[in-house]
C-alpha cells in the first residue's frame, strides 16, 4: 500500500538543534518545549531523543502530555505551562514527579488543600506585561509568604512569557524584563524568561532556564529569517506525489471556484494532499512546492485531499514524482506566508492521515 502524505522527521536535526540552543545560551538549563505533540512532530519519540541528548527538562501544557510521556518512560523532568486543574490532576503530577507551574491563587489554595505529605514541585509563573496567565508582579511577597508556609514544596523558581519577543524593534521586551527583575529583587530561586524568540534575539532574557519550542523544530521565530539563516536544521520534511498531469490550453479554469485561469497553454499537476492532511485552504496561489528540486506554484485552491500545480518550472515532472510541501529545502516559514499564518500552525495542524516516519533514531 503506497502513502499518500509522509511526514519524515529527523531526530538528528532535533538533537543539532538543541546544541545550537545551548551555543546561544550557554550559561541556561534547557526546559524544551514538546507540548502539542512536540509541535506536531510526535511528543514520544522527540522527548525520548531530547531526554538521551542531555535536554535539563521538557514542558508541556498539560497533565495528559505529560502522562503520555512517563507512560513512555520519559524519565526526564516535566514542567506542567497551564498548572493543574484539580486535586486530581495535582495528586497525579505529585505521584509522576511533575513540575507544576503555578499560575493563579486558586491554584496554590488548591495545592495547600492537599495532605502536607504530597511531594510538590512548583514554580511561580509572574505576569510581566503579557496579560494571558500569571500573577501580578506586585503579588510577589505574597508568594515568597506561600513558600514559607509550605516548606514542604520543592521550589522550581519564577518565570515568565514574553508577548513581543519576535518584534526587534518593539521596546515591550525589555519593559517586561526589567519589570520582572524589579518585582525579584534580593528574591532566591531560579529564572526562566527566554522563548525561542527571547533566547534567539535578546540576551537579556538567557537566565538560569531558557524554554525554546520552535527553535528547536528548526523553523525561525523572527520575522524575515529562516531556520538555516541561524543554523538551525528543519525537522520535519512533508511530501506527497504527482498523482496526475493534464496538459490545458490557455484560459482553461482550475480547481474549485476556476480562480486560477491558465495563461497560456501549460501542464497540471494533481498532488495527493488536502486540507484534510493539514495543508492550510487558504494557501495562495503561487505559494511553492519542490519537484524534483524545483519550485512550482499552487494553481487553484486547495481542496480536501488534492491540490494542483503549475508545472511549467518542472517540465519533466510525471506522475508518482515526489511533492514536496515543506522542510529540507524549502521552509516551513516561507510557506505559512503564503497562507497568512505561522510555522507553528502548519506543523501543528497535520491530520492523522500523514504518515509519520522518523530517521536517525539512536
């Protein structure tokens, strides 16, 4: 039976990927962010080559990503971003050894409802200026008051999320960074401020932790660069094939809708891939494939499990070639442009009906 959509991933370029963080900041633990299935790269098998590089800690948003891990023997620390939601959920993430990221007051009364014999091991999440999840940073001495109370907990640190981190030229980075220092002043336990935005475009936020997600897939957070540009290696490669080749005469209508007008006399492909395998609909005509090493455009819409291609750049493509949609060659980045959106989106938006295949697996 032949795969329509394959999606191969590399565990040597997560593995090259994560030294480079480490080259950007040298003096930080790393804390990898492999929540949303690793970004849709599969949380098992990119924890498990994260945990045997020598990663510090993995993050995920919640206590199901992190049981999904230790039930595969993930042994590695586990920060849970989104905290916990029940006694529950916090007697679960005490039993699995999770760190449980602390967000509001109702979540630490939760906490001290527990028997004082739970094993808990927290950090304080600080909203520096975001305004999503987060206490104020005036709560601070509070929260030094929880931790006395409560010296049974393991105290993780304080950390914090950066809204504009990807924007150079917007002073709201370096507001919110010197906000949280302020608010921590002569305050013991670690920091952890830098996305992969924050460690790959401001120092200042390279602390004791550093949290990259993104980066470490090898897709660019910053806007106008690509992963290669900072020596990062694509992860993930997509590809499908050719599964037809018409050749149309001028003025000849494409796909749903006929939005794609043939110029002149050319060939059509059909590739077998669709929005039901997470190629986004709104992709614009002329956003690229590769075939065979060359670029051609989308012609026409993308429908649920096809898409059609102006094969004038690759005259020499015939039916069962190798589409390739996005990874070594052509990034994730460049192509989510053409969709309006972001690298983010396009790996984490791929269906169930990609088969997944992973190489360099040690």
């Amino acid at each position: 039976m032949s795969d329509r959509v394959i999606a191969t991933v590399d565990l040597a370029a997560i593995r090259h990927n994560l030294q480079q963080v480490r080259r950007f900041a040298p003096g930080s633990r790393v804390m990898a962010a492999v929540k949303a299935d690793a970004y849709g790269h599969g949380a098992v098998p990119v924890a498990r080559t994260l945990e045997a590089a020598g990663v510090d800690a993995l993050a995920v948003a919640c206590i199901e990503e992190a049981l999904e891990l230790r039930e595969a023997h993930v042994r590695a620390p586990i920060a849970l971003l989104e905290g916990v939601l029940s006694a529950e959920e916090a007697t679960l993430a005490a039993y699995e050894r999770l760190q449980i990221v602390l967000n509001d007051f109702w979540q630490i009364d939760l906490l001290e409802s527990m028997p004082p014999s739970a094993s808990l091991q927290i950090w304080f999440k600080l909203d520096s200026g975001m305004h999503r999840l987060g206490f104020p940073l005036s709560a601070v001495p509070r929260l030094q008051a929880v931790l006395e109370r409560n010296r049974g907990w393991r105290f993780c640190g304080w950390m914090t999320h950066l809204a504009c981190a990807d924007e150079p030229d917007s002073p709201m980075t370096l507001n919110q960074i010197g906000a949280f220092d302020a608010a921590l002043v002569d305050r013991s336990g670690a920091r952890s401020i830098g996305n992969s935005a924050g460690i790959l475009g401001w120092p200042q936020a390279r602390r004791e932790w550093v949290r990259p997600g993104l980066v470490l897939y090898g897709a660019s957070p910053l806007p106008g660069r690509v992963g290669p540009q900072l020596g990062l290696k694509p992860a993930l490669t997509l590809t499908s094939r050719l599964i037809a080749r018409r050749d149309y005469p001028e003025g000849s209508s494409i796909g749903y809708g006929g939005g794609y007008a043939c110029p002149e006399a050319m060939p059509i492909g059909v590739a077998a891939v669709g929005y039901a395998d997470g190629i986004h609909r709104s992709l614009a005509c002329g956003a690229p494939v590769l075939i065979g090493g060359r670029r051609a455009p989308l012609a026409g819409r993308v429908s649920m499990d096809m898409i059609t291609l102006d094969l004038r750049p690759a005259p020499e493509a015939r039916v069962g070639d190798e589409v390739l949609l996005w990874g070594e060659g052509l990034p994730a980045e460049e192509v989510a442009a053409h969709a309006g959106t972001l690298a983010y989106e396009l790996f984490c938006g791929l269906t169930n009906r990609v088969r997944f295949r992973y190489i360099n697996v040690t």
